[in-house]
C-alpha cells in the first residue's frame, strides 16, 4: 500500500517534558486511521505537528511524498481539518460558512458551487441552506462544522472527536459521511473517545500513551493483545456469598464482580469456560434470567493498556 503520511523519530518537548517520544508511523492512501489515546497521551500535539502549525526538536514528516512545512500551500491544500471545537461564522448562514471556506482554495466560482452542493449533501444539510448557525441543533451544526472542512475536497482529513454531543441520528449521519469520503478517495485520520466507532470506521488503529506508540494493528489484531479472553454476565438475584466465592475459585476466572443483581466474570483463557457455569449453576439449583457471553472489545484493550486511572 502506498504511504501517503510518512511521520519518522518525531520528538516534541515543553519544557524538557515530551509530548511526543521518538515517534514513527505511516498513513496509508485510502485508509481510515483511528489515532487513539488518553487526555495528554499526544494526540493533538501529533496531528498539530503533521499540520505544521508547531515546531518540534527532531524528526521528519512527509506528506504525498513531500517534507512538510509551514511554508507547504500545495500540500495544505489538499488537506481538510475539522477539530472537536465548532469553528463556523455566526453572521454567516449554512451556504455562505461553507461557501467561505471552500473559498479558501477553490477560486472559480462555478467549480466552488459544484462543491458546496456536494458538501451540503454529504453532510444531510439540504433543507438547511438559509440557517444561521444559532438556529441548528448541535448535531446539524457538527455537521456544518465538518462540510467547511471538506468542501475543497481535500485528499487528506483530520477528524477531531466530530460526534461529541450529538443525537444518535446525527452520529448516523456523520459516521455515514466519513465512510462516503473514503469511498470517494479520502484518506482520514479519526480521533475519538468512542471506540464502537473506531471498530465500524477504521482499518487500522494507534494507540498512543504518553507520546509513544503502545500499540497499533486492526481492531481484532489489539483485541488479541487483551489478558481476557472471555467476559460473562449473568442476571441472577440475591446470590449469596458462598457462591461468589466458589465461583471466583474456578481455574480460568479472572475476576468477579456481583453487583446490583448483575454477575460478571472475565475468564484470562481456557474452553468451555460458560458450559461450567451453567452446570455449576444448575447443580446449586441457581435461578438466573440472561446470560451472555462477549470477547474483549477495543474498549477492554485500551484500559488495559493505558490504565483506568482518571486523566486531566
């Protein structure tokens, strides 16, 4: 596959403190990136460096095969920001913000109407052409926010967090939107706290934890990386506690927790691990309602890997 951001030894200090650590990675052409982490893994420094809005002490950035730098109109121009923070005009109405910032790059008008109108039906915004942005709903102004950003149909796009408060439609909307783009040959880069989104949207994933990469691959490929194997939850009422314990004493099970009438346990390996269950819970004449059994999801990977403590 052919690399279209080529980011190698990148280093970033404030203050002899590093916000990124010799870091290296690769975006391929046409793929969805899920750049992942805690508040103050690196993130935003990172994608901040790759846009040449910060100087950092060492490393190189290629974009499109070219060094990037501030001075890089050619290839900025062929890239599309959206940050998390809404960043439209409030005197202008949906078709003059998105007008506005396609300007930016496209000059011939007749060529800058085709798409605007693309944009706005891309995003869903067909009806709302006329509407000054205090008059849309937070999930329709997200997706104002991201048509400025794509209009000039840019071949590189940042995505920062573009689903935060909004209704699940709007979210619909927007994920449906990010797919659309890549299909039509966008290559995007996608940071988000929601990682049932990362595993609908990305091809490939990086997490990133105090400015270094501790993992990267596909989601089923992290997955693997997790030390659970198996996580079950059964809903069972008043289980008494020598029956917890006899449970947290079976050979595979990890951990257990029984709370508000909910058992779950997460098994580090082994087979057979819910047929043992149920006959232990039959033989002890346990009445249970539900019970399901789930592989580690992406979110299990990430708190084991970057920890469940609290982040500022």
């Amino acid at each position: 596959m052919k690399n279209i951001i080529e980011v190698k030894n990148l280093t970033k200090e404030y203050k002899n403190k590093k916000a990124i650590d010799d870091l290296s990675f690769e975006v391929y052409e046409g793929e969805i990136l899920g750049l992942l982490g805690p508040n103050g893994s690196g993130k935003s420094t990172t994608i901040n460096c790759l846009l040449s809005l910060l100087n950092y002490q060492s490393g190189k950035i290629k974009i499109m095969g070219e060094n990037m730098r501030p001075d890089a109109y050619d290839i900025k121009r062929q890239i599309g920001v959206i940050f998390q923070d809404v960043a439209v005009f409030e005197e202008l109405n949906v078709i003059e913000n998105i007008d506005y910032f396609c300007g930016l790059y496209i000059k011939d008008k007749s060529s800058r109407q085709e798409c605007i109108e693309d944009a706005i039906k891309l995003v869903g915004l067909e009806n709302y052409k006329k509407y000054y942005p205090k008059q849309l709903s937070g999930g329709l102004l997200r997706r104002l926010n991201i048509a400025c950003g794509i209009a000039h149909k840019p071949k590189i796009i940042f995505l920062d967090e573009p689903t935060v408060a909004v209704d699940p439609q709007s979210r619909n909307n927007i994920l449906d939107g990010i797919e659309k783009l890549r299909t039509n040959g966008a290559t995007i880069i996608y940071t988000t706290h929601y990682m049932e989104e990362v595993e609908i949207l990305c091809d490939r994933v990086i997490i990133l934890d105090k400015g270094k990469i501790i993992a990267s691959g596909t989601s089923d490929e992290l997955k693997s990386l997790a030390k659970i194997e198996e996580k079950v939850t059964i809903e069972v009422q008043n289980l008494e506690q020598k029956y917890i314990e006899e449970i947290i004493g079976f050979k595979n099970a990890q951990s257990v927790v029984y709370s508000n009438n909910s058992l779950i346990i997460t098994y580090k390996k082994g087979k057979n691990n819910l047929t043992e269950l149920i006959d232990y819970l039959k033989n002890n004449k346990i009445n249970y309602s539900k019970i399901f059994s789930e592989r580690p999801t992406l979110n299990d990977v990430f708190l084991e890997l970057t920890g469940k403590e609290l982040r500022d």
